[in-house]
C-alpha cells in the first residue's frame, strides 16, 4: 500500500514540474501523443496534406490513406496524382484546388490510374470531394460499402463506369460533373438501389435523374441518364441518350414503366438494362452502337420489348435469369448475338427480323436446365431472308432447306443435312438433345459453328466449317459419345473445342490453319485419331485437366507448336506422324502438371513411344 502511494507521489510531482517549469513540448511530441491518442479515442482526428511538389506530409495520396486513423481528414493539394487509391477506414479526403507551397495551380488535383480503378472504397462513411478523376477502369468505385458522400468531383475518360454502387446502401452523390461518364448501381436487394441520395449530377450537360419509391413521372427532356428504383408507371420518353459508360436506362426493382421513342447510341454497356424488373414496356426505341442493346437480368419477368431498332451491339437483346417476356416485331441488324438467352425460360420471341451485313446475328440460347432449353416459343423469326428453325421436344425431323440457322431442345433423330449456315451467333445449337446427324453443311463465318451443349450420341461428318469467329465444332457440358469424322475445319479461332466432354470419337477431320486445331478441358476418354492437323498458328493440340485420352495416327505437320498440355494425366500418345521430329525414337511431348502438397506447377514430359515415320492418307 505504502510502496503503491509513493509511485503515485512520484508520477504527480514530475508532470508537476514539467508544467512549472514550462517545459512541456507543444509540437513533435504533443503531436504524437495526441496520434497515440487517435488508437485509444476516435473521437479525436487529425488533418493530414498530400502534395505532389512535396510541401505537405506526403506527396501520395495512398500513403496519406495508409498513415491515417478512422476519422481523419486528408486535404491533397493542387497536381497530377498517377495512382490506384484504394480507401479501407472512415476518412474524408479533400481536393483543395490551390498550391500548398509556392506556384499558382488553382485546378483541383486530379488523380489519374491509367489502369484498374482510379478510386476504390471499400469501407463505410468516407467522403470523397475536389478532384479530377479520369483514365481508369471506373471514376470511383464502392463495393460493399455505405453511408459514403461523394462531392463536387469531376469525372471522365473513365472506361465503363465514372461511379459504379455495387451491393451498397445510403450513398450521397451529388453536384458532380461527368463527361462521357455516369453512374451504375447494382446489388440482389432493393436497398442497394433505393437508398441513395443522388442528385444534381451533370454528364454530357444533361442531368441524370434518380428516382426512388416513387410513381407517376414524365422524365424532362434535359436528361442526360435515368435511373429508376423501385419505381412504377414512369414514361421515358423521346430523349436522346448518348456517349456514356453504362445502362442510360437502368431499371432496379421496378415495374410498369414505359420506355419509348427514345435514341439510344454510342453508350458501353447496356442502352437499356432492367434488374429485378417485371411488367415493363420497352417500344420504339432506336439503338446504335451500344456495347449491348436491351438487358434483362436477375428475375425480370413479364416485360415486353417490341418494335425497336437496335444495331451494332454485342448483344441486341439479352435475358439472364430472366423468364416469361415477350420479345416481337423487332429489327435486330449487325450484332454479334442477335438475341441471347442464359438460364432463363418461359420467354417468346416472334416475328424478329435480323440481318447481318457480314456481323453475326441470331438468337443464342444457354442454361443448365432443360427448361432453360425447351421452354420456349420461338417462331417465325427471319435471319438474312431465312428462317430461324426453332423445335423443341421433337423427333425424326429433316430441317428445310430455307433455313439460317438451327436451334435444338430436347429433340432427336434429327437429320440436319445441306444447309448454308452463316453470319449467326450459332450456326446449330444442341442443347439436351441425342441421336442427331449433322452432315453436308457449309458452315461460316457463325461466332460459333456447331455448338452442343448437354447433348449425347450425336454425329457430325462431312460438313466445311470455316471462318467462324472462335469455335468451328465446341462440345461443352456433359456432351459425351459423340462422333466427329470427315469435316473440313479450316480458320477459325479453335477448330475443336470440347469442355467437360468425354467419350467422344474426333477422326478423320482435316484441321487446318486454326489458331488451336484441338483444345480439350477438363474431357477426359475421347479418342482423337487419323486426323490431318496442320498450320494452326498457336498449338496443333492443347489439353488442360484433360485425362485418359487416346492421340494416335495423327498428322501433326507445320503447327507453330504441335502438342502441349496442362495437369493432364495418363494420356495415351501412339504412332501419330510429326513432321519436325525423325527417326523412331520417342517423341517427347512439353506441358506442366500441378503438385498440390506443394502448390506448385513444374514442367512434365509426356511421350509419344512409337512415333510413325511418314505421315498417314487420311482422307
């Protein structure tokens, strides 16, 4: 007890001293008392200076961020700042446009990624305010991230979004200026759309509008992008809507709004995007030059889009997740997919016109599910002055000669036969379907040529496939047992592809001038034999966690690389002829295998061991 006194006695009397002898230090070492302080007291904050000639703390905005405690202000001074800022804690950051020493810059500082996101917050209740962002990826970006403010910035030049919400709530933006830029916000759950405070925002000299939890509205003309969450019984009508960065219509959670006469050209992304958005009608519209056209995406059902021009997209029309819409009377010119349906069902696409003008055009349908597949009504869509053949849960067919391209769902025993298939998204597509013969078709300039998907027992022989933009033949999905044999494969990006296919037969192909004549992933148990594989750019044959696979009397002649693997296994390499290796001992073949209790990928051998001699007369 004694002893506990006298240390108390002793601590008093020397801070005692300190003050009377007036020696306690008011600078450095207050200072960092008072930054000790911060870790034990939030409530207390500190002002910290970035500047770029070096007249304050720091002359990077990261480092600045890196140095501070929740809480703190940071003012960056006038000047080019080349760098990613990525905030993770509560600060307010401030961009003063004058010199911090000597100099007249009165701009505000501008930062400037040349790459990635310019800024990037990933924390709560930070203030962004001041700056010139541009030349990144996305202006600002806030993921998982809420109750921000963003302020009085300038935003441009930014690739796809100037600010992007993604899955964040209670967002403050306002009195910002975009050029060529705007806002996107997604996210599952509608607060992540109706929760924000976004207003008096220009871009382009237009204002984006934001409306939440509100009905009834006719959007002014001086709009430059709008955005509606949970809304219904708007008209978007008659605007021009140009040169931004993401849907310039973009829906969330809402319904029962019409989107009509509306120009719509030269934005990326989406011209028109709907999420969680059911009931709503999309008509008239004239759209040119859009990274896609019209998207619908998580759950939006019941939505009619008819009558519209939409040209030179990606997509024109795509539904993701999306089922029970109605899609008609639509010109859908010059696109690389006319319209694209993934895992949705239900929908009815009729009476479309799509013309290709040497672009692919067409519809593209993917899922997992058969319904995904055969839900559908499909009919009396024209591509280049042919129709769209569409069949679902049918058999013994023998497809008209009048056709552009073949769609199949659920079906057998077809008799695809004599067609010119061109200019498509897909020239044949199988999805779910068995005991198929394709045969005698010329088959180019498609993205894809034939694609089969969850697709068994199906043969493909004597068709020219060339010229199309990546696969000539792709099986994917489960499409084992099937049969390859006597096709011309000639320049397109991967002659073959198969993925997670097995047990299918390749023979007897000509396989030429590809940029990968043969790619297997993830396939194991097919067997590739008598094929002529020759003057592909990049492998003659590539295998990634492809195993048990049989490769022999093969013709490998002038492949920039012949033969190369990844973690492939048990590969069996038998008597196949390669013209840059003579003599009859083993050919080594190169790749990598993976060595998980290591995590490490090293270099392998595989061999052929009885390499042939002279090439084979396939014909």
């Amino acid at each position: 007890m004694t002893t506990g006194l006298y240390k108390k006695g002793l601590v008093l009397g020397i801070i005692c001293l300190f003050i009377g002898a007036g020696v306690l230090p008011i600078t450095g070492a207050i200072k960092n008392f008072e930054k000790v302080d911060i870790v034990m007291n939030s409530t207390s904050m500190f002002t910290i200076t970035v500047d770029d000639e070096g007249d304050g703390d720091y002359t990077s905005i990261q480092d600045a961020i890196y140095n501070a405690n929740p809480g703190d202000t940071i003012k960056v001074y006038s000047g080019t700042y080349i760098e990613n800022v990525v905030v993770d804690k509560q600060l307010t950051i401030m961009g003063i446009g004058e010199e911090l020493g000597i100099g007249d810059d009165v701009d505000k500082p501008s930062i400037d990624s040349g790459s990635g996101n310019v800024v990037h917050i990933n924390a709560d209740s930070v203030n962004v305010s001041g700056f010139i962002i541009q030349n990144g990826i996305r202006g600002i970006c806030m993921e998982y991230s809420n109750n921000n403010i963003i302020t009085g910035n300038y935003i441009t030049d930014n690739n796809y979004d100037g600010i992007l919400l993604r899955d964040s709530s209670g967002n403050t933006i306002r009195d910002n200026v975009f050029q060529s830029n705007g806002i996107t916000i997604s996210g599952n759950n509608i607060e992540h759309w109706n929760s924000h405070i976004i207003e008096n925002n220009i871009a382009n000299g237009g204002q984006i509008r934001y409306y939440k939890n509100i009905n009834n509205v006719n959007v002014p003309s001086d709009t430059s992008q709008v955005i509606l969450a949970n809304c219904s019984h708007f008209t978007i009508q008659n605007l021009n809507l140009s040169h931004m960065d993401s849907g310039v219509v973009r829906l969330g959670f809402s319904s029962d709004n019409t989107i009509t006469g509306n120009n719509i050209t030269d934005n990326k992304r989406h011209g028109i995007w709907l999420y969680g958005s059911s009931g709503n009608t999309i008509t008239g519209n004239n759209m040119d030059n859009n990274d896609y056209g019209i998207g619908l995406q998580y759950y939006s059902s019941g939505n009619t889009i008819t009558g519209n021009n939409i040209d030179n997209s990606i997509s024109g029309i795509s539904l993701q997740y999306s089922s029970g819409n109605t899609i008609t009377g639509n010109n859908i010119d010059n696109n690389h997919h006319g319209i694209r349906i993934r895992d949705s069902s239900d929908n009815t696409i009729r009476d479309n016109v799509f013309q290709s003008n040497g672009i692919t055009n067409g519809i593209t349908i993917s899922g997992n599910k058969i319904e995904h597949w055969n839900s559908h009504i499909i009919e009396n869509n024209i591509a280049n002055g042919r129709q769209i053949r569409y069949y679902e849960n049918t058999n013994n067919v023998n497809v008209p000669s009048d056709t552009s391209q073949v769609i199949l769902a659920n079906c057998s025993h077809f008799t695809i036969q004599n067609l010119n298939l061109s200019h498509m998204g897909t020239g044949v597509q199988l999805g779910f379907s068995s005991d198929n013969t394709i045969t005698g078709n010329n088959i180019d300039n498609n993205n894809d040529g034939i694609l089969l998907q969850y697709s068994l027992d199906n043969t493909i022989t004597g068709n020219n496939i060339i010229d199309n933009r990546w696969d000539g033949i792709s099986l994917d999905d489960s499409s084992d047992n099937n049969i390859i044999t006597g096709n011309n494969i000639d320049n397109n990006f991967f002659g073959i592809h198969l993925g997670y296919s097995s047990d299918n037969t390749i023979t007897g192909n000509n396989i030429d001038n590809n940029l990968v004549g043969i790619e297997l992933f993830g396939s194991s148990g097919n067997t590739i034999t008598g094929n002529n594989i020759t003057d592909n750019n990049f492998y003659g044959i590539e295998l990634y966690d492809s195993n048990f696979n049989t490769i022999k009397k093969n013709n490998f002649i002038d492949n920039k690389n012949q033969a190369y693997y990844e973690n492939s296994h048990f590969n069996f390499w038998f008597h196949n002829y390669w013209n840059n290796w003579s003599g009859t001992n083993p050919r080594p073949i190169y790749g990598t295998i993976y060595l998980e209790r290591f995590d490490k990928e090293i270099e392998w051998l595989q061999f052929d061991w009885r390499p042939a001699k002279e090439p084979f007369d396939i014909n």
